[in-house]
C-alpha cells in the first residue's frame, strides 16, 4: 500500500476540477444500483459514460489539467456495495501528477464509518470526503453524526456536500424513494457553525435554494461552492453575480465528469456574465489553496 502525496505541477496545469465521480471500480462493480445509474444517464444525456479510474487520469492529462476523484458509499440506504475509496486513493497514487482522491464513508454506518474515515485519511492520504445527503438518506444537521465531522475536522481535509436537486432517481417511480430536502444547503449552516475550522464545500448550483446556498457562504467563511453539474448557461444569475464578486475567492470549478465534461463546461461560461477576471481563481488558485497543494 502506497500512500497518496500529490506530485502536481501547478505552473502546468490550466485547471482543477474539484468535482469528478469515478463510476466503474477495478473489478466491474459499479458506483451505482443498475435502475439508478440508467436513469442518471438518461437525465445527463451522457451516453452512460462510465470510465474508470485510469481512463480518468489519461483524459484530464490530455487537458492538462487536475481532477479531484471520489465515489460516494450509499451502502446503507440504497443496498449497494460501494467501490473502494482506498483503490481511489491508490489509483491516485499511481496518477499523481493529475489526480487528488477524496474518500466517501457512509455516515449511516456511525462507528464503523468514523473508523474507515481514519484509515482513509492516514493510511491512504485522501484530501477530503464526498458526501451526498439524498442518496446516502441522511440528514447532515443530525448531531447524531457529529462525530465523524469532529473527525474530518481535526485531520484537516474537506467535507464536500451535495446539494440541491439531483438527476439520481429523476424521472424513477417516487425518485426511487430519495429525499431532496436533505440536500438544502441551509442544513450545512449549523454544521459550518458548529466545526468553525472544517472547510465545506457546497456542490453544484443548489437549484432550488441558490440563495440559501449564497447566505451560507456570505455568513460562513468556511465553506466553498462548486460550480459543477449544470450547464454554465443555466447557471442562476445570482450565482454568476457572487462568483464574480464578493464570493470569488471561495467559488471552485467542478463538472460532474462523467455527466458534464469539463470541456462542455469551459465551453459554456463563456456564454454567462461572470466576470473574467474572476475565472483563473475559480479554475484553479481558489482549489490549490483549500487542498494545500501551495
């Protein structure tokens, strides 16, 4: 087992894409039940592209550009092995000049989540943890998890939430039981509240509670926004006016690749109002400095 330090030339690459899934593990399984990962497919319209870990690295390299990688554990609520976030890590190893592993527990698992967040953080050196509150069916406010946050929190990497509507479920009889409402950003403000030094990221535009996820980030200077998985046209003009100004330091680029590429994404926000001076910092100064790579 080797242990993950990143070897990325900053001078080199364009961009940091702090938001990609890694779909397919190294013995076929997938990140996803086959019903779910169908519909997600047809809601991104993505051809279900599930490449895997090494097929990741080979893509962003060809862009010259760095990728944050995760899977997310929904092992509980959804019934489903998860794939490894230590063969994430080691993986990333093998691919450290381009890539950055973050973990995924499942916090419904308690205990048991808090003791594999401590391995993956000292055994396998990932940078953060990827959770998603609707598909792991938890309620991130819940104090009852605390616990693993206080962890996440002393060994200094980040928490990256989900948030917002998904495309997990769309369209699926009932959104195959999934709950939005536990991704309102408004539920991570007593979590930010609560751990002052962990650093939250909220994911995605928080379609429909933008402005709740703009309050947070106003009021709690630890947490961060990710621009990934929508469209930058259909970007909220709330949030391209934040980007540009008061929040522009804790904005960071992300695609959702495989479901968006960042090629698409690059693309597109040219097509917005946001400010351009505000784009190296969202493409890649604001990440360098929350991963410490600087």
């Amino acid at each position: 087992m080797t242990r993950y330090e990143p070897a990325i030339d900053l001078e080199k690459i364009k961009a940091i894409d702090i938001h990609v899934h890694i779909e397919a593990g190294e013995h076929g399984e997938n990140s996803l039940p086959d019903d779910l990962a169908e519909a997600a497919a047809g809601y991104f319209k993505n051809g279900g592209l599930q490449p895997d870990l090494d097929s990741v690295a080979a893509f962003y390299r060809e862009r010259d550009m760095a990728a944050v990688v995760f899977t997310v554990d929904s092992a509980t609520n959804l019934g489903h092995a998860p794939i490894s976030s230590a063969e994430i890590a080691e993986g990333a190893q093998r691919n450290n000049d381009v890539l950055i592993p973050f973990g995924s527990v499942d916090p419904l698992q308690g205990d048991a989540a808090i003791v594999l967040a401590k391995r993956l953080i000292e055994e396998h050196g990932v940078r953060g943890f990827k959770f998603h509150p609707t598909v792991q069916g938890f309620d991130p406010s819940d104090t009852r998890f605390y616990p693993l946050f206080e962890t996440l929190q002393e060994a200094g990497v980040v928490a990256l939430f989900h948030t917002g509507q998904t495309g997990i479920g769309a369209g699926m009889k009932g959104g195959r039981g999934l709950r939005l409402g536990l991704s309102n950003p408004m539920l991570l403000d007593g979590l930010a509240a609560d751990f002052g030094e962990l650093q939250i990221i909220m994911a995605h535009p928080s379609v429909p509670w933008q402005a709740e996820a703009i309050s947070v980030a106003t009021h709690k200077h630890n947490t961060w926004i990710d621009l990934s998985g929508w469209s930058p046209k259909y970007f909220p003009a709330e949030l391209v006016r934040a980007a540009g100004s008061f929040l522009r330091k804790r904005v960071l680029f992300g695609s959702d690749y495989p479901m968006i590429s960042p090629d698409r994404w690059l693309s597109e926000i040219e097509q917005t109002e946001l400010k351009p001076e505000a784009l190296p910092g969202i493409l890649k100064d604001n990440a360098a400095r929350l991963l410490q790579l600087v």
